[in-house]
C-alpha cells in the first residue's frame, strides 16, 4: 500500500497543507510542536477511522475552522483510492471514491502499523496500552479478531450500563440479577475467545522479538519472555477452558464487588 500525497484543511494546527508523498520513505524535519506527529495522525486517521492519540473530535478541528477536511490519494492492490475524511464535533464522514462508507470498510481495506512518541506508553504506563497494542495487531492481521473485540466491547458496554443503573438506583436488583445472567453467558464466551486470541497472539510474535532485539543488540545472549497475567497469575500456556473456568470463577466471587462499584471487574479489558 502507498500513500501519495496528504491535503489538510482545518486540522490540528494547519489551516491548510498539501504535500506529496514518497512511495517509500518520507522524513519530517521540523523543531517540537510544528505539527510533524499531526502528519502521521492525519494519514492513521485517514486509513483508520480514529487515532492513535486520544482526544475528542473538537481536538482535531483547527480553532478557526468549523470541520477538518482531509484527503489521501493511496494504491493498494493495484488499485487507486481517493480517501477523504470530514471531521466535525459530532461526527467522522468517511469517503471512498467520493462515495461515503463505514469505518469497519476501511479498517478492512488499509490495515496499517503505526509507532509515534505515544508509542512509548506501551512501556511507560499502565496495562491498558499493552492491550490496546495487542488488539490493534490482531485486528491487523484477521477480520475475524477485529469483529471479536468489537463484539465483546458491545457485551462489556452493555454490563456496565447495567451495573452503573443499578448503583444509581435506575434499576432494582432483581432486574440487574436477571439482565446480568442474560448477559454472563456471551460475555464470559467472547472474554474467553479475546483472552485466548491475544495469548496466541503473544506466544506467534515472542520468537520474532528475540530475533528483533538479537540482531539490535548484535548478541545471542537475548531471551525475551513475555507473561499474560490473569487474577495475578502468568496465564500464557493456559488453554481455552482453563482460561474460561477462571474468568467464569471471577464473575461469581467479584459479583457483589461489582455490584457496589457499578462496573464490570471481570474480563480481558
């Protein structure tokens, strides 16, 4: 895939750019803050629906503009695509060929691997951004992974609405017992098959990060070893029922944990 030229209007920090792109390698010069990451972000945006940087729509939108406007001609497959992407405070239009599609179409069909400054979050902070990492690999290389982790955020978003009702009194407890019971059974399938997708994910790529860090280090003497940890236990050689047998385990000890916090406490989130 080769991008070939970017166009912005109204975003971040430009009022408006064009540049063409080489179809092998682009270098961006400039001192810190002039807008070389928004670059990046622009083109991940583009081919991606969202960002790698978090932010609502508004932090995307120039101050002196209403939307952001921007665009990419890109080859992939032999195939030329005009991609255009409308931001406004509300919303993300997406075009393919002047034609308005859905995220899911995109993320499809331009699967791309980014490492920008936040990047190093992986390492700096917290669990959640390992996991993130992981699941934007997996979604990269199946279709299948990408509607599994969307399935489960659908199930996880519904239980947490659920649990946050009932914390505020909305809802009375025996309706949240009920609807919590409807939903344990998906919910503790797909956190599975998440769980299970992202070890074997782990357990493929830890080979290729010896190989990596071998050939920088120029040394032989290298042994990356990388834990999934699962209720303070390494869980990586773990199979699939184990895995669910404990997730399923947790959800009944940390019920009533969940009920008085008003969140779900169980899981691969």
């Amino acid at each position: 895939m080769q991008y070939f030229n970017l166009s912005l209007n109204g975003f971040r920090n430009y009022n408006s750019a064009y540049t063409e792109l080489n179809p092998r390698v682009n270098i961006f010069i400039g001192k810190n803050g002039q807008g070389k990451t928004n670059l990046l972000e622009a083109l991940f945006l583009l081919t991606q629906g969202y960002s790698f940087r978090y932010g609502e729509n508004s932090t995307f939108i120039n101050s002196r503009f209403n939307e952001a406007i921007l665009k990419t001609k890109i080859i992939n497959q032999n195939l030329e695509n005009d991609l255009t992407l409308q931001i406004l405070k509300s919303k993300k239009n997406l075009f393919l060929n002047d034609k308005k599609i859905s995220n899911q179409i995109i993320l499809n069909r331009f699967p791309v691997v980014i490492f920008s400054p936040e990047s190093l979050a992986i390492i700096k902070e917290g669990d959640d951004q390992r996991r993130n990492l992981i699941d934007q690999h997996l979604s990269n290389i199946d279709i299948k992974n990408r509607d599994l982790i969307q399935n489960y955020k659908k199930v996880l978003k519904t239980r947490n609405r659920v649990l946050k009702d009932h914390l505020q009194g909305i809802r009375p407890i025996n309706e949240t017992e009920d609807l919590l019971e409807s939903l344990n059974a998906s919910f503790i399938d797909l956190a599975t098959r998440l769980t299970v997708a992202r070890i074997e994910n782990i357990n493929k790529i830890t080979p290729e990060l010896n190989n990596a860090m071998r050939f920088i280090s120029k040394t032989q003497n290298v042994d990356i070893l990388v834990e999934y940890v699962i209720s303070g236990e390494n869980s990586i050689n773990l199979k699939s029922e184990s895995i669910k047998k404990i997730i399923q385990n947790r959800t009944i000890e940390l019920h009533q944990a969940e009920l008085s916090a008003g969140v779900s406490l169980v899981g691969p989130q």
